[in-house]
C-alpha cells in the first residue's frame, strides 16, 4: 500500500529524513515511535503531502505522490489523517464536520452526506452527539468526531499523528478504543504515538526511529521483549523507568 524508496528530507542543513526503505502492506497496522525529534511525525506528513521530500519516491498503492503535477487537493483528500489537534470546524456541528467534504468532494446530496455521517458517528459512539458544536464536546470526543470525519472520504489509508497527545488522560482510552476497532476491520494504519500499550496489542510492526532514520522495525513482541538496536533499548529502559534520571 505505501512504499518509501529512498526518501531524504532536509529543513536547510537539518537532515529531518534520511535514505528512508519502507513498505507498508495494504490491511497492516505500523506504528513508528521513538524519541522527540526523531522524524516520526515528518514521516507521516509526507504519506499525504503536508511535507515535501528532497529526494527519493513514495508510492501509495503504485502510485508516485510527490511526482510533479498530481493534484495535490484531490489526492490529499482520499487519505484520512487525524492529528494532535482536532482540526474542527468550530462553527459546524459535529454531524456537519463529518458531511461536508463528501458533499463538496464526493457530489454526495446532504441527505446522503448526513445518513452516511451519523452511521459513522454511531460508529465512533457519538451518535448522540451529532448535533453538538465541537465546543460542547470534550477533547476525546472532538477526537472521536475527527476520526469520523476522516473515514467519511472512504479513504485506503488512515495517518494518525500523536492522535492522543493533547488528551487529558482519562479521554485517551475513548480514541484508542476507536483506533483498534479500525485495526480489527482490516483498515491500513500508520501511526505516529507514544501509546506503548497500543503498539504492543495492536500493531503488526513497529518502526523505531532516531535522528531522521529507522533503526530498528519489528513486530511487538520482538521489539518490546528483544530490542536489537542500542539507541530503542535505550529508549524503552527510559519509558519503563521515566523518573530514573531524576533520581
């Protein structure tokens, strides 16, 4: 479904990615974790064009997206990102954040829009809550109706960036719950997060990364119990014991 050939990112001098080799296999859950600045979140933003490249060629299910001439809206529009924050219309109904591109992109009618939107609402367990105005919701549940939004464009591929960052956290369970159910139905994810015990139960693979490269890629069980590199043992002893270095 997604292939990485090669990709180089540089901000000036900054290497943000370098030489990056991957494939994402249609219907497979990939996180990519690792320490602040490694690149995790450049690499997921330049799956659907937020961020160029410098070098190399990524394809999405064959096809070269950052090849001079597609059309940067349209393609952006099939792929469902969700991201630290919300993104809400602040003005739009929960039931209308959801129907609005399909109605504009897909030429669906506002009937149509509205039907499919608040079955994905129920979807995401806020049926209830279509009419709300994100300002009435928590930060889990605008998060919830973000997710519902990005799955009304039917997209291939779901990118989520640190979609639990800027929850408190007894909202994070709400939108993991969501995420792993997505998982379960054989939607292709790649997600950028620091949620430890969903990359151990949910993903397929982990893609540890550092300093613009993947150093380590590994299914849970081999990354969490046997880290090979020196760099992600490092990492996971410092997760595992977080107030170590204060002591």
């Amino acid at each position: 479904m997604i292939r990485f050939d090669r990709v180089n990112k540089r901000y000036g001098s900054y290497a943000a990615l370098t030489d990056i080799n991957e494939q994402i296999q249609r219907g497979e859950v990939v996180v990519v974790c690792g320490p602040s600045g490694s690149g995790k979140s450049t690499l997921i933003r330049t799956i659907n064009r937020l961020e160029p490249i410098h070098s190399g060629r990524i394809l999405l299910d064959g096809q070269d997206i950052h090849r001079p001439g597609l059309d940067v809206n349209a393609f952006r529009s099939g792929i469902g990102f969700v991201f630290q924050q919300f993104n809400l219309f602040p003005h739009l109904s929960a039931l209308d954040n959801c129907s609005l591109a399909p109605r504009q992109l897909r030429g669906l009618t506002r009937e149509q829009a509205h039907e499919q939107s608040l079955a994905l609402l129920r979807r995401v367990g806020l049926g209830h809550k279509a009419d709300a105005l994100p300002a009435q919701l928590s930060g889990g549940q605008q998060q919830r109706v973000a997710i519902a939004r990005a799955l009304a464009m039917q997209p291939p591929v779901m990118l989520f960036d640190e979609p639990t960052s800027a929850l408190d956290p007894e909202m994070v369970g709400e939108v993991l719950a969501v995420m792993k159910d997505l998982a379960a139905e054989g939607m292709t994810m790649v997600c950028v997060t620091h949620e430890m015990g969903f990359a151990r139960e949910v993903a397929d693979r982990v893609l540890f990364m550092d300093a613009g490269q993947v150093l380590e890629r590994a299914t849970p069980a081999e990354f969490f119990n046997r880290p090979q590199h020196p760099r992600a043992q490092q990492f996971l002893s410092d997760i595992r014991t977080p107030f170590a270095q204060a002591a």
